[in-house]
C-alpha cells in the first residue's frame, strides 16, 4: 500500500483457549498478558515505552485459535516494532513478581464480561453450538484464574508459542525483500514444539437461559451453517446481508422499525476454519421478549423462502464499500490477511472478491437457500424470565 505513510502487522501463534486444560480455562488469556509484562533486555516499563517511543498503536488478545498480536506505526518504525515483538514471542521474561497483577487484569475482564450481557449471551450460544473446546471462551472463570499457578503459565508459553502454523501478515508502505530478511533474521532461532492435538466432545442439546435481575432481555439464536473456505460461503454471506446488514436490511426494519420490539438486532456468520454457524441477537425488554423471539424466528424462516433483486442490489454496494474503506487502513488489511491466510491457506485479493460479489444473483443465493434453509435452532436467553420455544423450532 505504498500510498500510505505507516505499516501495520499481525501475529498469530497457536496458543489459544482451545489449548486451556479443562480445569484451568483462561489460562491462555493469563498467558498472553503475562508475556507483554517484559521481554529480551527490556523490563516491564521498558518495554512499554520502547514501543512507545516507536509510535507504535498496540492490540492484543486471545481467540479459540491463537494469541494474536497487532500493531501499526509509521512506515520507517517497522523493523523496530518487529525486533521488540520477536523477543516478545521468543524471550518474554515472564516476571513471576507480576503474576498477581496479571490475575487482576484477567478478573477485571471476567467482571467487564458480567456488565456486557449481550458478550455472555454470544459465549453461551457458541458453546452450545461447536464441540468442546472449540467454543470455549478465552476469559475463563473467576474460580479457575484463581487457580492458575505461575508454573501453568511457563507450561503454556512453552508448549503452544511456537513458529509451528504460526502466521505473520504485514500491510502498508513496505519493502518486501527486506521485510523477508528481517523477519527471517528476528525469527530464525525461534523453535517449533511439537503439534498439540484436540479431543473434541459434542455440545449440549437444548436451550439456555441465563437468569439475570434487569429490565432487559438479551436474545441469541444460532444455527450451523458452513465456514469461510467453503465454496458456497457467499451465498451464505449474501443472504445473512440481505437478512441483517444496514438499516434497510429486514430484521433492522421489522423488529425494530415496524414493530418498535427492540434496541439492537442483527445475525451474522461465525467461522471457524472447519465449522461455521449464524449467530442472530435482539437486544429488548423484559415485556417484549417473548414477542421478539417469535419475530426473529419467523424471520429466519422467511430467509428459507428466498430474497429479491433489489435486496441484492442494495448489499452489493454495502459490500463493495466496505472493501474500499477496509484499503484504506494497513491495520485493517494486515488482520483481514491473517484470518484468511488461517482459513483459507492463501489470500484473496480485493478484485476477486469484488467479483465474487458481483457474480452472486438472487437464483444462486435462493438456490443456497432453499437446500439450505436456517434450522436446528438452539436458543439462549440472559434476562428475568425463559422464554417460550416453539416446539417446531426444537
């Protein structure tokens, strides 16, 4: 992107919550705080402020998958910000003074999850829809961070932070040749552990409800559907679009416009690289909930019954604009390249799937759907009261 004056990267390493052991789940996010806590020559302060001093705007967390790492700074800092992250992911010092403070970061999170009931709603229904652990949450509970021990900690960094499937995207105003040489110069010592395997459990049956004392009932219906690398992915994509996307989409105009049944609203697909499901919420009140669950099933049934041509229309400029705007961040590029590179094992460049979108009509997205159609509902509910379900739905 060399009309740009910054680059950004991301890096992500195997060691998600997937790798948690089953008594200690959290321990991986414990892990990602604790290796930023220092690393190399630089302590704790210090490395914050070399990475500050390099202008560096930082992210990091945890998904089921990996630790990911983020960050963007100006184009000549790059090499500077790559050579702080490699001793990050190879030479952290993991300071067992520290280890306490990591704790209360990681029981701040669990704390902030209780206040953002629409976040603990999503945790809920992906675990009720992927085989354990790959539905796991990364924050775990207040119980087991109690109980990770700095010895879990190095067990974790040791086993999982490792070059093996580990992938580095960067976007920007770069040099390519000498990126490579960085890299392959930073990382060259760096030494695979070897590859972990998964026993995969099924998840429950049935639905969920969450009691919480509130005036407001959260509302999640999710359902299997197909993930990225699937060749019928944007059939799916158009058809949720047409369902959820903007405020002309149909469950923006009938739950909340025309009925007035519900603050927020939306369905979207949910990806793992092998598994895929649509995850659909309405945020509303206690009086109105069972009313909007009624609503959203019936809209999602009314998906299997197909879409029209200027529902279409409408969602391809939405696309095609957020393909434009997503050129315009090296940021949001390098993280879009990760995810792809994970799921698909090569990436797709912004005029293919600008063709891909404009080759979607509404005969083969009606044709998705009608051997397709949304079903195996399993709903979760955080609120007062559970809510009726229709048998046909179970």
């Amino acid at each position: 992107m060399p009309w740009l004056e910054s680059a950004a990267f991301t890096l992500l390493t195997p060691a998600g919550a997937q790798h948690d052991p089953n008594e200690l789940p959290g321990l991986a996010n414990f892990t990602c705080d604790m290796v930023q806590r220092g690393a190399g020559s630089f302590n704790s302060r210090q490395l914050v402020e070399a990475l500050d001093r390099l202008g560096v705007v930082r992210s990091a967390g945890v998904s089921n998958a990996h630790a990911r790492f983020g960050a963007a700074m100006p184009k000549e800092q790059l090499a500077g910000a790559l050579t702080v992250y490699a001793d990050l992911l190879q030479r952290p010092l993991l300071p067992e003074d520290q280890l306490e403070d990591s704790r209360m970061v990681c029981y701040q999170e669990l704390h902030a999850m209780e206040d953002d009931l629409a976040h603990k709603l999503m945790q809920a229904l992906r675990k009720r829809q992927y085989p354990a652990p790959l539905g796991r949450s990364a924050q775990g509970t207040m119980e087991s961070v109690a109980a990770i021990s700095y010895e879990d900690v190095c067990r974790h960094f040791q086993n999982y932070f490792s070059p093996r499937s580990s992938i580095l995207s960067v976007a920007g105003n770069i040099d390519w040749s000498h990126l490579v040489d960085t890299v392959g110069n930073l990382f060259k010592t760096w030494e695979a552990s070897q590859a972990p395997t998964l026993s995969l459990v099924p998840p429950p049956d049935g639905h969920e409800h969450i009691h919480h004392e509130s005036n407001q009932t959260h509302i999640g219906i999710v359902f299997p559907s197909i993930p990225y690398a699937h060749k019928d992915y944007f059939q799916l994509r158009g058809a949720l679009g047409v369902l959820s996307d903007g405020m002309s989409s149909r469950l923006f105009t009938e739950v909340r416009e025309n009925r007035g049944l519900c603050y927020t609203v939306y369905a979207t697909c949910h990806t793992l690289k092998d598994q895929g499901c649509v995850l659909t919420y309405a945020g509303t009140t206690s009086e109105r909930a069972q009313e909007t669950l009624d609503v959203l099933i019936a809209e999602l049934h009314r998906l299997g019954d197909g879409i029209e041509k200027h529902e279409l229309d409408r969602l391809k400029a939405r696309i095609k604009s957020a393909l434009i705007m997503q050129q315009e961040s090296c940021a949001s590029r390098s993280g879009t390249m990760a995810s792809e590179w994970y799921l698909l094992g090569q990436l797709r460049e912004a005029d293919e799937l600008r063709q891909i979108i404009d080759a979607l009509t509404c005969e083969s997205i009606n044709d998705y759907l009608s051997n397709n159609r949304p079903s195996q509902f399993k709903i979760a509910t955080v609120g007062k009261q559970a809510l009726e379900v229709n048998d046909a739905v179970s």
